[in-house]
C-alpha cells in the first residue's frame, strides 16, 4: 500500500472506539466484530481522530517510542493495510 505523508486517514462512521487501560477497542458496527490495538496502535488511533497526516503521525511514532522513521512507516503502513482491509479506515 502506497501511501504519501500527506494523505490522512479517516475512520469510517461504522467504527466505534474506546480507550480502556491505554489499548483502544474498535467496534465495527457493520459486522458485529471487536478489534483491539496495543499502545502504539491506540495512539495512532488517536492521532487518526484528530486528522493528523501520515506523515506527521510517523514523527509522532519516532518522538514518543525509541524506533527509526524507516521503522515506524513501515509499521505504520503495516498497521493502515490491515484496518483498510477490514473496512476501518480510508486513507484519502
């Protein structure tokens, strides 16, 4: 998945999420189905909701966690394929 550090992700309005003890559950109300993101997930996540850019959310990534940017996109992208495929997110 290519993706520029200018695009944004947008939620789609079926995802329904809460924080709980750091981690975010997703609740994707189209199927019924729970998701759960570890820490690193979760403030993505979060970074999401605000319409952070790709781009300045992998900088976020770097600040907040000991990891490379080369790292950091790469899971970033990781973690984004896996969320468009399930219906998600749009990355726009």
């Amino acid at each position: 998945m290519a993706i520029s550090s200018e695009q944004r992700v947008a939620i789609t309005p079926e995802v329904l999420s809460r924080t709980l003890d750091g981690e975010a559950i997703l609740l994707d109300l189209a199927s019924g189905t729970y998701f759960g993101l570890d820490g690193v997930g979760t403030l993505l996540w979060e970074l999401f909701e605000q319409g952070t850019t790709v781009g300045e959310a992998t900088a976020r990534i770097v600040a907040v966690y000991d990891v490379d940017a080369t790292t950091a996109r790469s899971d970033l992208e990781e973690l984004l394929s896996e969320l468009t495929r399930r219906g998600l997110v749009r990355v726009s």
